[in-house]
C-alpha cells in the first residue's frame, strides 16, 4: 500500500487549447493516483493562461489560477466532457500588449512579450515538482520549451484532429468520429427525403483524420481533406454521380476545415490569430455547396442539385465522452504516474499499434503528423483506400508506421 503519510512533492496538471470529451477522465487518474501515492496535485486553470495569472502572493486570490484538487472534486467531474479547469489558447512565450496580466503591465510593455520568466517563478512558488500539461501540439509544444528550461514535464496528448506526431491516439479523437458518423446517419434522412448532396464540415485544420475515419466506416461517399488540395469540378461532377447512383437521390461529402481548392488557400473567418498564429478556420464548406450547386447542372442533365449545408463544429467536441475516450484518458493518466513515480521526465505518453508507451516529448516539435496520401487516399476517387488490414492498428491511418 501506498505511503500516504509521507508527501513525495507537487503535481500540477493543465489542459490547453480546445475542449473535447476525455480530459477530465484524465485529469482524474491522474489525481486519484497521485493522491494515494503521497503527492498534493494542483490544477492550473485556463492552461497557460493561469500560469502567467499568477500573483506570488499568499494573501492574493488566485483561485481563478489554481486550486488543489482533492478525490472528491476529480470523482464528480470524472465522467463528463470537456474540462473543469477550464482551457485556453495562450502562448507564454507570446503574450500581447493587451493580454498581460494587469499585475505585470509595467515590466512587459512591448507589442508582443515572453512570459516565460514569470512561469517558471510561479512553478517554482507553487512548489511544483512535476507537470502534467494536457493539450494539442500547439499546448504541447510550450512544454517542450519549459521541459528545455529545466521543468520536469510529462505529457498527455489531446486534440480532436489527432495530429499529435508519436502517437496513434489523442484524447477526443474517438468521441468526435463516433459523433461525426451518428450525426451524419441522422441528417441524411433530411438529404434523402429532399434528394439533395449534403455537405458536411468538420475539423482538421492540417490533418484530415477526422473526415478520412467516419468515410472509411461509411458516413459519406467521399471526403476532401488538408492533405490534397481538390478540383472542384471533379469533386462535383463524383457527387452528383454519387447522388444520382443512390435509389433515394442523396450524397453526402464530408470536408475538413482546413480544405483547400486547387490553387487556393485555406478559408479564414477573419484577419486575426491566436497566440500561436493559427487564424480561425471556417467557410470551406459555405464555398463548396454554392460551388456544387452552381456546377451540378454540367453533370445533371441540365438541372441544377440542391445542397444540404451543415458545419458540425462544436456539435462534435461537447457531452461526455464515449467508451474508448474514457479509457484511454485513465491510462494516460497512470502511465503518467508511472513515470513520475520512477523519476522520469521529459516524455510522452502515447498509444502505438495497440500498446501504450512513452517517447521524448521533444517529438512534439519534430515533425507534422498528416494522412499518409500515398497510402491511404484515393486524390481521383476522394475517399479512403486500403489494401489490406491485416497487421494494421486498430484506427489503420492514424499509425506514423
């Protein structure tokens, strides 16, 4: 058993960047076996943005900042979706003018500020030994850049586009398919009854896994993805051969938020950025149904098809979590434990061909992890393709080999 009596020292947990279903499953392990195993565990709230909060002050009110998280408070958000420490997407090492804490204002005056100085004296004052951050590669990659300052950093990764290179799985991911796939079954009733082409944005900003996996199980007929640019015409002239082939007159596309046309870009909602200069995507799908439509004539006889538009957003990333990420969070967590409890740092824990490890968390910054176009899309079909799937992981695609 363990010895609780004796306190081993401070762990702090984060979670950074968008919410998905799984981080408080997480968040959880984390506590409740780090509690049995005789260490306090604080919560940074608002990811790195209650890090740089901080007033180094015991009598200042920073419990907008942190708290210490006990088995009671983990137990009753243990089962629910997104994160009850709340997220954001700031960037330490790139703080605005205007985002500086007020408290900091006359030491950080320049346009754009590195904050990094203030985190690591508010670790240090907070005593933690160990931390937990939990996020995308965007939350993750400041953690490499603490873990190079000399912060003992073990990592979990999370995002629904599950591109965190390392590992096959991030926390999110399976709940967002499992949503995209049920959502579209449900809408194309609505497709069908109207014999329309529905279109369906999803995320992905540099990675199309999430469009790739519910079309592989069969949610739609095609999906176009960051990966590949696309020809519109050719897009168009599939679909309404796809609607036109289907007894009840309906096709469904699945496109990711980070499309793009050929010979395009990516399509922004506005000017502005976040802290780790990735503008706000959205608007693909709005372009390709008013260009389907325009198009459909030149494929349908004359007559024009109508279009189905939805952008599932959020729709995808709230509620609890489904079966797989409220398991595998608990095992990020322990493994975590793990390699806290063997003095280990500097690392990641990942899921690779169906067993989970650890990798150096440097392998964050190392590289993009994207659909393997050569070997898993079809760029003339727009669908997943596969030879065989005999020794593959479980999610095929999602494996960096």
């Amino acid at each position: 058993m363990a010895n609780i009596n004796k306190k081993k020292g401070t762990i702090g947990i984060l979670t950074g960047g968008g919410d998905v279903p799984g981080l408080n499953p997480a968040i959880r392990a984390i506590t409740i076996r780090a509690l049995r195993e005789g260490y306090d565990v604080i919560g940074l709230r608002r990811g790195w943005g209650g890090v740089i909060d901080i007033i180094r002050d015991k009598k200042a009110d920073n419990s907008n900042n942190f708290q210490y998280l006990t088995k009671d408070i983990v137990n009753r958000a243990g089962r629910t979706g997104g994160t009850f420490l709340h997220t954001s997407r700031t960037r330490p090492s790139h703080v605005s003018k205007s985002s500086v804490p007020e408290h900091l204002k006359d030491q950080f005056s320049e346009d754009m500020n590195d904050l990094t100085p203030e985190v690591l004296k508010n670790l240090e004052w907070l005593g933690i030994d160990y931390l937990i951050p939990i996020g995308g590669d965007d939350t993750l990659s400041y953690g490499v850049h603490l873990f190079s300052k000399g912060i003992k950093v073990v990592a979990i990764p999370k995002t629904m586009d599950n591109d965190v290179p390392g590992t096959d799985y991030c926390i999110g991911f399976s709940t967002c398919v499992t949503r995209t796939i049920s959502m579209a079954n449900s809408l194309r009733t609505a497709a069908g009854s109207h014999e329309r082409i529905m279109v369906l944005e999803v995320f992905g900003r540099y990675a199309g896994f999430t469009a790739m996996l519910p079309t592989m199980a069969g949610a739609a007929n095609r999906c176009v993805i960051p990966e590949h640019p696309f020809d519109v015409e050719h897009l168009t002239e599939i679909m309404v051969e796809d609607r036109n082939d289907n007894p009840s007159k309906y096709a469904i596309l699945l496109i990711s938020e980070g499309a793009m046309f050929r010979g395009g870009d990516m399509v922004f909602e506005g000017a502005e950025k976040d802290a780790y200069g990735h503008a706000k995507l959205g608007g693909i799908g709005d372009m390709v149904s008013v260009k389907l439509k325009e198009l459909s004539r030149k494929y349908n006889k004359g007559q024009k098809v109508d279009i189905i538009n939805q952008k599932l957003g959020y729709l995808v990333r709230c509620g609890d979590p489904d079966a797989i990420d409220s398991i595998i969070p608990m095992a990020y967590g322990n493994l975590a434990l793990d390699l806290i409890l063997n003095k280990v740092d500097g690392r990641l824990v990942v899921l690779k061909n169906g067993r989970y490890d650890n990798v150096p968390i440097t392998v964050v910054t190392s590289r993009k992890k994207v659909v393997d176009v050569k070997k898993f899309y079809d760029t003339e079909r727009m669908r997943p393709f596969y030879h065989s799937f005999e020794m593959q992981p479980m999610l095929i695609m999602t494996s960096e080999g």
